[in-house]
C-alpha cells in the first residue's frame, strides 16, 4: 500500500509541483515584478528611475544624467528592465519554465546585491538566518523567492504549462 502512494506521488509530484509554484508565482511575486518594471519605463523609453534604480551611486556621481554612464549600463538596464517583464509571462504561461525560473533566480540574486550595496540597505532589512523573525525583506523575502524559483528548475511548468503542450505537440525522440 505504502509503496503505491509512494510511487503515485513520485508520478505526480512534477506536475503538481510545477502548475503549483507557477500558480504561487502568479498570485504573489508577478505583480510585484511587473510594477518595479513599470517604474522603470517612462514613454517608449527607460526613465531615469530606471537608471537610479540599477546604479545609484553612479547616477549620483554624474549629477543624475544617465547619457553620462556608458554603453554597459545602458545595456544592463534595458535588459534588467526587459527581465523584469519577460520572466514572470513565461513563469506564468509555463513557457521555458526551467529557464525562466534560472534567470529569475539570477534576477534576484543581482536585485539583493544592487540593494544591499548600491542603495546601501540597513541590517534590519538584510535580516539573519534563523533569528526567528522571518519578515526581512532581503535575506527571508528572497530566499523564499528563490526556493520557489528552484523547485520550478527542478520540475518545470507541471501540468497546464505550454512547455508540456509543446513537448507532446513537437516531441524530440
């Protein structure tokens, strides 16, 4: 008996893991990252924001005049920007789910970093592992997020996700 519920949920647990944490992803994280990213376009193009955003110090060294920084951040911030929106559509659609969920772990990674040493965040912020208060922003916060990011590399989009659509559709062997 136990070594058939064992097996049932060996089968399902991919599935159910991936539509799962696509459906956590949608109700709390793609909002979040969909308005950072509208912060960041102004008309057609990036804002200033955008740019104090990624590189504080830098922007403050230049007087706040983003033609100043070079092609790199430039670079950098289109493709922040474009992240930002692209990542959280394929998480939610379950379209190269494994990737998308990768990138948005770099993605955070980056953030953590740009927040804790450009914007110079205080420890309050960063928090503490297993200080038993699990409300800081950086540290708690994004480590759930990037646990929920893992466990969509490891079992991609689940049930319901276009990457399953389009391996049954186009399968390779």
């Amino acid at each position: 008996m136990l070594t058939r519920a064992d097996a049932v949920a060996k089968r399902l647990a991919a599935p159910v893991l991936g539509l799962a944490g696509r459906l956590v992803f949608a109700a709390t994280l793609a909002g979040f990252f969909w308005s950072s990213a509208l912060t960041k376009i102004d008309g057609f193009g990036l804002s200033l924001n955008a740019y104090a955003q990624v590189f504080p110090r830098a922007m403050e060294a230049v007087g706040y005049d983003a033609s100043q920084l070079g092609a790199l951040a430039h670079l950098i911030v289109a493709a922040g920007t474009a992240a930002e929106f692209v990542l959280p559509l394929l998480l939610i659609l379950g379209l190269f789910t494994r990737l998308a969920a990768l990138g948005s772990i770099g993605f955070l990674l980056v953030m953590s970093l740009t927040d804790v040493i450009g914007h110079g965040v205080d420890a309050s912020a960063i928090g503490a592992l297993f200080d038993r208060a699990p409300d800081a922003p950086i540290l708690d916060q994004r480590l759930l997020w990037g646990f929920l990011m893992l466990v969509l590399v490891f079992t991609g989009g689940g049930a319901l996700s276009l990457d399953r659509w389009l391996r049954r559709r186009f399968p390779l062997g």
